[in-house]
C-alpha cells in the first residue's frame, strides 16, 4: 500500500484499493481536531468515500463532537419514533438477536431527505466473521454504458423501508409492531433520482439502494428487471473495500456514493458498534455538460 503523506504533521492518507477507499493514521480522533486536521479529513472523505481510523476509543460525547463537525446529528427514525432524543444508536448482534445489516442499502434512503454521512466506532468485535462492506456507486456509475447512463439519468425511484425491513422492526425487542406501523405510515414511498449528484464534488452516482421499490412510470416487471440489473453491478467485488475491525476502529462514509453491507458471519458472537448519521440533503440529478439530459 502507497502511503501518502499530508500537509497535516503526522497525518498519513493511504489507499485501500485503486477504486476508493482510504485509511488514516496518525490522528486521535479523541482530541478537537484543528480546523487544519479536520478539513484533511474532510476532503479525504468526499475523494475516497469512506475512510478508517484504527484504535479510536471514543466516548458518547466524542463521537458525537466529531459528529458534529459533519452537520447535524440526526435521530434514527424508529427510535424517534419510541421517543428517543439520543443521535447515537447502538447496533448490538448476539445469540438472541441476529444481525440485521446483512443486505446492500444506504441508510434510510427511505427519508425524503437521507442521512449524508455515518460514522461508526466499533466497540465490541468478534473473534471471526463480522466484516463490513461498502461499494462505490461512482463506480458502479462509470461502469455503465454511455447509453445506459443516459436512460438512468432520466428515471426516478421510490424507496421504501420495505417488508423485510419492517418485519425485523417489528419482531426487534427495542421496536415491536406499534412502530413498525407508524414507521411505514410516517414514511410513504420517497422519490429519488436514479442517478444522484453528489453535493459537493458533483461527480454522478448510481443512487441503488437496498430500499428501492419501483421505477417510477415502469410496470412493476420492467422496474424489476434494470433495477436487478443495477443492483447486481455492486456485487463486483472490484467496486468494494472490505474492512476487518479490530475494537475501537472508526469509519466514516458518505451515504450519497455508497452502499454498505454488515456481513452476520460472526453470529452468534456478540458484535457491538456505536453509529452516528448526519442529515443530509434531497438528493437530486444535475447533469454535467449541457448535452447530458
Ligand atoms: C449499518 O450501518 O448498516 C451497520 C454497519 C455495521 O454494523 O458495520
């Protein structure tokens, strides 16, 4: 691995893969970070996608202060719903409660308005198994046919929690059905663009989540039929990083160009981690060149 050093003394940016991807070290992200160190991290985040800092034993109020150098903190939304205030959620996997981010999505793409950035410190990690995956949807984008680029640009699609989604809610002790039920009836299907422009790099991403339902103005057999196709271009393993933990590891990812998959073949080991969101924006399609439609 190439390490690359920056203008920040000590800072080192490494490449995990050539597609995206990035590792960073000689920071304590337990300290204030100068604006200087922050805006390092800052820039590597919209270049690489996602970025890990090993060792980072952060408490709540850590966490939630680098959050906040991000944006705004957000509030999960089941747990709003159970009439939590706390921004920091806990993803706990054990014997009697089987990981359930074993599927490709971005978070909560079901939100009109969906998280921007997460950011994730593994507190407890198992022997094995365990792993996180996250795919580029720049990638997945530039991939694509000039051809099928052009029609992607053109569509919209509803995302939706989805059955799945809220069957697990619903038999999840923390939630139960009363907030299965009002999760779906708070939150119809919002539209997105199939094709979303990342806010501050405009570069264009395949915006698939595991949470789409349909195309709009498809029948729901032509929907099924791009859409399984679009999904499947993240199953290649050249689009995704892998990341090991080890305890206290961070990652923080931009929501808008990638997806994530937390694998569940550590289960039944217990696995815990402490996950933060920052409020994004609507997405939307810009096109770059007045030829683009
Ligand atoms: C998630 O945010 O979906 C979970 C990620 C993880 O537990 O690694």
């Amino acid at each position: 691995m190439d390490g690359s050093v920056c203008a920040v003394p000590g800072l080192r940016i490494r490449k995990l893969t050539s597609t995206f991807g990035a590792q960073i070290d000689g920071v304590d992200l337990r300290q204030p970070l100068s604006n200087e160190t922050f805006t390092t991290i800052q820039a590597a985040l919209v270049e690489h996608q996602v970025i890990f800092f090993r060792a980072q034993d952060l408490t709540e109020a850590q966490h939630r202060a680098l959050a906040d150098r991000f944006g705004l903190p957000g509030v999960y939304p089941p747990a709003r719903l159970a009439g939590k205030t706390d921004d920091m959620s806990y993803i706990e996997d054990n014997a009697e409660s089987p990981p359930k981010a074993d599927d490709w999505h971005t978070d909560i793409s079901w939100a009109a308005e969906p998280p921007k950035i997460a950011i994730l410190n593994a507190r407890i990690i198992p022997e094995h198994g365990g792993d996180t995956l996250w795919a580029s949807l720049f990638a997945a984008y530039d991939g694509l046919s000039p051809t099928l680029q052009a029609i992607c640009a053109r569509l919209s699609v509803r995302h939706h929690p989805g059955a799945d989604f809220l069957e697990k809610l619903k038999r999840s002790k923390q939630f139960g059905p009363d907030i299965a039920e009002r999760l779906a009836a708070e939150f119809p299907p919002a539209v997105h663009p199939l094709v979303r422009t990342h806010p501050v790099s405009g570069r264009q991403a395949l915006f698939v989540s595991g949470f789409m339902d349909q195309i709009v103005g498809m029948s729901r057999a032509e929907s099924d039929l791009l859409l399984g196709y679009l999904k499947s271009r993240i199953e290649d393993p050249n689009l995704q990083v892998r990341w090991r933990w080890r305890p206290f590891d961070v990652a923080i990812w931009d929501e808008a160009s990638t997806n994530h998959r937390a694998l569940s073949d550590h289960y039944p080991q217990l696995r815990r981690v402490r996950r933060c969101t920052i409020e994004g924006e609507r997405p939307f399609y810009r096109p770059v060149s007045p030829n683009e439609t």
